[in-house]
C-alpha cells in the first residue's frame, strides 16, 4: 500500500514537471480569481456592522448596495426552544404580496416561522442603517451572525482539484492507448508468426526473414500498432548495433505481453542455445489464433450490449407512436 501511494505521487510529481506550463497557467488562474473574490469579501464586510459583544448589531446598506442579498442566521431561543434559521435579505423595491399563512406543528416551527417574517420586515425597511434586534414582541431572544463561508477558501481548493483531474484524466487516455496497442499487437501477433514461421520453413535465417516482415509493414499503406513496434526495432537494432532479439526482448518486457515475450524468448533460446523453432513457434501461432478468436468473440458480445439499449428506446418509440391513435380517442 505505502508503495502504491509512493508511486502514485512520484507519478504526480512527474506529470506537473512535464506540464509545468499547464499547471502554472491553472494556479495563476485560480489566485487571480481568489484575489477577485477577496475584493468582494472585503467590500461586503462594510455592510455588517457588529456590537459591543461581537455579535451582529446593524446593517450598513448604501443606496449603490441596494439589491445585493444579505446572508444571515439568526438563532433564537423562547421557553426552553432553540432553533436556527438561515435567511437571505434582499434589499430590493418589492410588492405587497401579502404573508402565505402556514399552519404549524410545534413550536419549533412557529418560531421559524416568526424569524422569517421578522426577516421579511427587515426587508422592507429603508435607510442606511438597519437595526438588527435582539428581542421579539414575545420575548424571543435573538442572535445574530454571517452565514456561510469565505467562497475564496473553497477556490483555493479547486487547483489541486483541477491538476487532479488533470492527471486523472491523462492516466486514462494513456489506458485508453496501452490497451488499444495491446489489442492491435494481439490481434496481429498470429500472423506475425506464420510469416516468420514460412519464411524459416524456407531456408532464411531469423534476420531476413525479420527484415522481409518489416519491410513489408513499412510499405504499407496503414501501420497498425504491431507494424509500428516491428518498424521501430529494426530501427533500434541499426541505430544502436544490438541483435534483433535483444531489442524485441528488451521491447517486450516494457510492453508487458506475456505472448509477445514468450515469441522473443522462442526466437532467443533458438539464436542462442540452438533450440528448434519450428515446431515451438507452430503451436504458439495455433494457440495466438485461438486466443483472437475469443478477444472477437467478447467484443462481439460487447457491442451487442451496447446495441441492446438503442434498440430498446426504438421499440418504445415504435411502441408509443403504433398506440397513440389509439389513447388519444379513448
């Protein structure tokens, strides 16, 4: 587990190295809009004004101020009953539509109720200075504070989130290719096989036969993810003096393709300790046939459970406009 978690962040380390660029454009992204919601902040704090206590004695809304919302929550407390109710003044011209009267079940509820019509009085108020009061008519007592947190604080949070999501999201695509090149390697390994096969069969030796293949790949029109990795290690072969089967080897195990490396390590004891091939590579190439034929099978399987839904909708459709002569004159 501690190995995982270490390789996950060495990972992460290297993916903002390689996307510096990316990952400083997204931190001065985010401090600009953290320094632009601090500017607010700092101008909505002129508008509470607090007592002696510390607690939220009066309102300052200037008539530039009028027609922003005012978070709140009042807390307030009669016969033993506390409660706490988060409103929002809006400081704005409205009409009289009169008070919905609501019935209710306990006395939590009409003190609710009663915060929210005092909040409503509130709002209808004019002047500058609103007088928040710590009393009601029927002695509730009242207190009252800012409701809700600093929005720069949350933005703060949304560049680790974001260069996450980054880095997620660049782990999958890398997925997404890993697997679409092991399903081209797979699905054209077999016939890499009987070509090589043939080619030994008649009288060539392993690198001829290698470069007969991949010349062939390389003058075709469509280079498939196999034809690529064949191109690229007789490439590597040249440019760095290896043999052919050190470089497939060494190919393989990056890979990570236990039927591409079991053909390199066929071809290596057949170079190296003089084993036969023929009949090794010839029952390989039977088994790599029977194991496409299963990955064909189970994608086959996978799109016809992807068909089953579209096909679904089109029924009901069908369905639907086949009975709506029918419902309509019923």
């Amino acid at each position: 587990m501690k190995f995982e978690v270490k390789q996950a962040l060495q990972e992460m380390q290297h993916f903002v190295r390689e996307n510096r660029s990316t990952v400083w454009a997204l931190f001065l992204a985010v401090l600009l809009l953290v320094a632009v919601q601090m500017l607010q902040a700092r101008g909505e704090n002129r508008i509470y004004c607090s007592g002696e206590t510390g607690d939220l004695a009066a309102l300052h809304i200037p008539k530039t101020a009028r027609g922003k919302s005012v978070p709140l929550m009042i807390e307030a407390e009669k016969d033993g009953v506390r409660t706490k109710v988060e409103v929002i003044l809006s400081f704005e011209p409205k009409t009289d539509k009169g008070q919905a009267v609501s019935k209710t079940t306990s006395a939590e509820d009409a003190l609710k109720a009663a915060l929210r019509a005092l909040a409503g009085e509130l709002e209808t108020q004019e002047g500058e200075q609103i007088l928040l009061p710590r009393r009601l008519e029927d002695g509730t007592t009242l207190r009252w504070s800012r409701s809700g947190t600093s929005r720069w604080i949350l933005t703060v949070l949304l560049f680790p989130l974001l260069t996450t999501g980054l880095y997620m999201q660049k782990r999958e695509k890398e997925k997404v290719e890993r697997k679409r090149i092991r399903d081209g390697i797979l699905r054209e390994l077999p016939a890499f096989s009987g070509q090589l096969l043939l080619l030994l069969n008649s009288g060539m030796i392993f690198s001829d036969a290698f470069a007969r293949i991949e010349d062939g790949y390389r003058k075709g029109r469509r280079q498939s993810p196999f034809a690529q990795e064949v191109i690229w290690i007789r490439r590597q072969a040249e440019e760095t003096g290896k043999s052919l089967v050190a470089v497939m080897q060494t190919r393989a195990a990056s890979l990570r393709l236990r039927e591409f490396s079991r053909i390199a390590a066929m071809i290596s004891d057949s170079q190296y300790k003089g084993v036969d091939l023929s009949d090794k590579l010839e029952s390989e190439r039977l088994l790599l046939w029977e194991q496409r034929k299963k990955l064909a099978e189970a994608k086959g399987k996978a799109a016809e459970t992807k068909l089953a839904f579209p096909l679904a909708l089109l029924l009901l459709v069908l369905i639907l406009i086949t009975a709506a002569p029918a419902i309509l004159q019923m």
